[in-house]
C-alpha cells in the first residue's frame, strides 16, 4: 500500500526542511484518487491555490487555503497539509491539535506504519507545547487566550499552548473581568482557577454635617457627623437629624463612578424655617428666607407720600425664590 504521509519528516522533526504535502488518500485501502484529482470546484481552486503558497514560502497563506478546502470537501488529508503549514510556522500547539484531527478522521484507511509516523510526529513536539486547565467559578464565561477566543466555560479539555509566556482572559456580563499571564514550559500541564467577582455599578457619597448628628441613608442610620462610603447607581434619599436642631433631607441622583458631596450645617429650631440647600457641582449651597427677608424689611427711602423703590432693589427681591406671602 502507497504510504498516505510521502516524506513526512515529522518523526525526527526536522525543521529545517518541508516535507511533501499529502497528495495520496489516507484511505488508500479504497484507492481514493490524489487530492489534485479528488476535489472539484471552490474546493479545488483553493487546493490549487495554497500550493503556489507553499511554493512561493507563504505558509501562513496556505493554511487559509488548505482550511477553506477542508471546509468545502472534508477531505482529512487536507488536515495533514494544515499540520505542514502550522510546522513551519512554528505553531506546535496547532500543528498537534492537527495531527490529532488527521488521525481520528483518517482512521479508517491508515496502516499501522501510517499511524507510527503520526505518533512519532506528536512525541516529537509534545516538549514544545504545554497545557492549560482553566477551571472558573461562573458557567458560561468567555475564556480568551492571547485575544484568541478557545470556548466557554466549563471547558472540557485542557488548553494547548506553545511554550512561553501567554495572557488569558477570563469575562463574563455582569462580572468583573479576569486577565493572567501565564509563562508555560514544555511537555507541562498548569491548572488555573479564576473567581469571577459580580459587578455591582456604584457611585460614592460624602455627607459632612455635625459631630452629633445623625445621618441616615434611605432610611437606614448611616453614621454619626457624616457619611463617606460608596451607594448603587440611582436616587437616595438623605436625611440628616439632631437633637434640638432642624431636620436636613434630600434626593441626591448617584451616576456610575461618580462622586458627590453634601456639606450640611443644621439650624437651631429657634432660628425658623430650616435651610434647604441645593447641590451645585455635587457641593451643597444654602440660601433661605432669612436672606430675602433683610431686603425684604429694609426701610425705603420716600419724598412723598408715594413710595418710590430703587430699580435695582426691586431687581434683587424679584431674584430671590422667597416663600408666598401668609395672610
């Protein structure tokens, strides 16, 4: 029987030189004609293609062309010319998942002598790759490797590499994402567990009021003087209180990463009306009807019997937002 693998070159992993491509069936036993003659179509102009590629030293060219070939005809020769291609450029990892590939799908038509140079092909390059078994604590999170997209876990298998330094990423809505670089060596495996934390979108409040006040977060006591610490995304509402003083309260609106401040000071109950403030650039500014009311009760000047106001004064009452009259 016509050996499928014609000067493979793969045993002794010679690379300094390329072996043939595979032209002859891996199903020799049926006497299936050379791939040259086997395909047709798309299939066979990108056969015909990925061989000038080979030609002309292009192998990263090839590979695209041998992979569009075996997407069209299924052919698992194709797979042993990919293996080739991934060889001389040095990609092991994907040379074995290849070879791999190759033999089971060509099983039926390999002899023993075919199946030996496969075996000695992957002995040979099984020191210059290494494995991953990545193990995460969240289902179906996207696992990445090298910007490589390799599954979803929980992953059945573990990750074959090259040997080297490698970045994994692990990411999943909702959950913070996980990223670690890995520095694999030969013929190795390396377990890596990876606790994705949820992602809780959060903004962060100040509030500094009285040492002896008491500072309450929708409706739940905070803490005394003040309040510092981070609050969800969204509205809450603050209330600050003390003894023997007007109560504070107010809706502050929270934006993801941003953060805002509350600078209260109580009055007495003795004072009046309470204070509202209002924020500015996530600073509180007070004003109230104490400060309209000394315009307000001013005396005005007169010359007669008609009152004559200042135009200006007039403009300042008119610019303050003083509470209705009580009759």
């Amino acid at each position: 029987m016509k050996r499928p693998l014609v000067s493979l070159g793969l045993c002794a992993l010679t690379l300094g030189s390329t072996p043939a491509l595979a032209q002859t069936s891996a199903h020799a036993i049926k006497r299936q004609q050379p791939l040259t003659q086997s395909l047709s179509g798309s299939a066979r102009e990108a056969f015909t293609a990925a061989q000038v590629l080979v030609n002309n030293g292009d192998f990263t060219g090839a590979m695209t062309k041998f992979g569009q070939a075996y997407d069209l005809s299924k052919d698992p020769r194709l797979l042993f010319n990919m293996a080739v291609c991934a060889r001389n450029l040095h990609d092991y990892a994907r040379m074995q998942g290849l070879l791999v590939r190759y033999q089971h799908d060509g099983a039926v038509g390999m002899s023993a002598e075919d199946n030996a140079d496969v075996e000695n092909a992957l002995a040979a390059i099984r020191t210059l790759v290494g494995r991953v078994k990545v193990s995460v604590n969240e289902a179906d999170a996207s696992v990445v490797v090298d910007g490589q997209r390799v599954g979803t876990t929980p992953l059945a298998e573990s990750i074959v590499l090259n040997l080297g330094k490698h970045t994994v990423s692990v990411s999943k809505d909702g959950f913070q994402s996980s990223e670690q670089t890995l520095d694999l060596g030969g013929g190795t495996e390396t377990s890596l567990s990876v606790t994705l934390v949820v992602q809780r979108h959060a903004g962060h409040l100040i509030v500094a009021s009285d040492p002896n006040a008491t500072v309450v977060i929708d409706g739940q006591s905070a803490a005394k003087g003040g309040f510092d610490g981070p609050l969800p995304v969204g509205t809450h509402e603050v209330q600050v209180t003390e003894s023997g003083k007007l109560a504070y309260k107010a809706q502050v609106d929270l934006r993801d990463g941003e953060t805002r401040s509350l600078d209260v000071t109580l009055e007495n109950e003795s004072q009046g009306a309470p204070i509202w403030p209002w924020i500015v650039g996530g600073v509180a500014v007070a004003a109230g009807a104490a400060i309209g009311g000394y315009f307000l009760f001013q005396p005005q000047e007169t010359t007669t019997s008609v009152p004559v106001f200042d135009k200006y004064a007039v403009f300042q009452l008119s610019s303050l937002r003083l509470s209705p009259w009580k009759h």
